[in-house]
C-alpha cells in the first residue's frame, strides 16, 4: 500500500511539473504576441527579450524533466 502511495505522489509531482512547463510556454506566447502590438520598438525589443529568455529557461527545465 505504501509503495502505491509513493508512486501515486511521484505521479502527482511529474504532472504538476509539466503543468508548470505549459503554463510557463503559454506566458512566452502571450509576451510574444503582445510585443507585436506596441508601438515604440524599444519596448518591443525588451519584450520580446523577456520571451526569449523565458524560452530559454522553460525549454532547460522541460529538458530537465525526468521521463521515467
């Protein structure tokens, strides 16, 4: 019964990581597609910086997710 539990809670915590990685992915396509509607570029560029980094940084976690 234990060992089920274990694995139960083990499942839990994978899914709620590859929850965290969707919503994180969902965040860079919403900055990247409220980049294209400001005007002044500079502002532009910083928010499509913030996506890119974002990006960067979801794509290392999800390459990090164990898949056993």
């Amino acid at each position: 019964m234990e060992r089920l539990y274990a694995e139960g809670t083990e499942a839990k915590d994978n899914e709620d990581k590859y929850i965290l990685s969707t919503v994180f992915f969902a965040a860079v396509l919403f900055f990247s597609a409220m980049s294209l509607r400001l005007d002044w570029r500079p502002l532009r560029i910083v928010v499509m910086c913030c996506a890119a980094t974002m990006l960067l940084g979801g794509l290392i976690f999800v390459l990090t997710l164990d898949t056993a």
